[in-house]
C-alpha cells in the first residue's frame, strides 16, 4: 500500500510539491494553502517527506519510520558540509574556500 495524497483534502503529493516548488512555501505555507496536515494529520510525515526529497509516492510507514527518514536526510544533507570542513588544512577557515 502507498501514500500518494491527502486523503481529508484530496490533494495529491505531486499537486502539493508543484505548489510548494511554484510559490517557495513551506510546511506551514502549504497547510495554509492546501489544507493538507489539517485534517486529520496522517500526511503530515508524507508531506514533510514530499517537501524535503521531491518524492510523491510512499510506502505505508508509522510516524516513527517517517521521522527516522527525515533525520537519515538531514544527516545526509549535512554530510558533503562536513566533509568539506573536515578535509580543510589544519588552521584554515570554512569561508575563505
């Protein structure tokens, strides 16, 4: 089974990320716009998902498996500054590169 839309509202992933990408909202913004995460909250981790990835189809996962996906992101966006900052010569500053 898979998570494609809100079912309270009736909006799809795909329709909530066109919106999202089209007028620069966030979560909150999108909520406003679309309802969606208002009804009755289910797809709220599926949007949050759909907002910081670009995905529009999930798997039928617990709010647990979603949140772990969101920090295994983030993890994973912080990694290539890391690295970098990592790789700098000792003593160098991270603004200069």
């Amino acid at each position: 089974m898979y998570v494609d839309r809100c079912v309270c509202h009736d909006v799809s992933l795909e329709e909530i990320l066109r919106i999202a990408r089209a007028d620069g909202l966030d979560l909150a913004q999108v909520a406003a716009r679309t309802g969606c995460t208002t009804g009755c909250g289910m797809c709220r981790p599926y949007v949050r998902l759909t907002l910081a990835t670009g995905r529009v189809r999930w798997p039928l996962m617990s709010g647990a498996t979603a949140e772990r996906e969101l920090e295994r992101l983030a993890q994973e966006a912080d990694e290539p500054v890391r690295k970098s900052a990592d790789s700098l010569p000792f003593g160098a500053e991270s603004d200069t590169l």
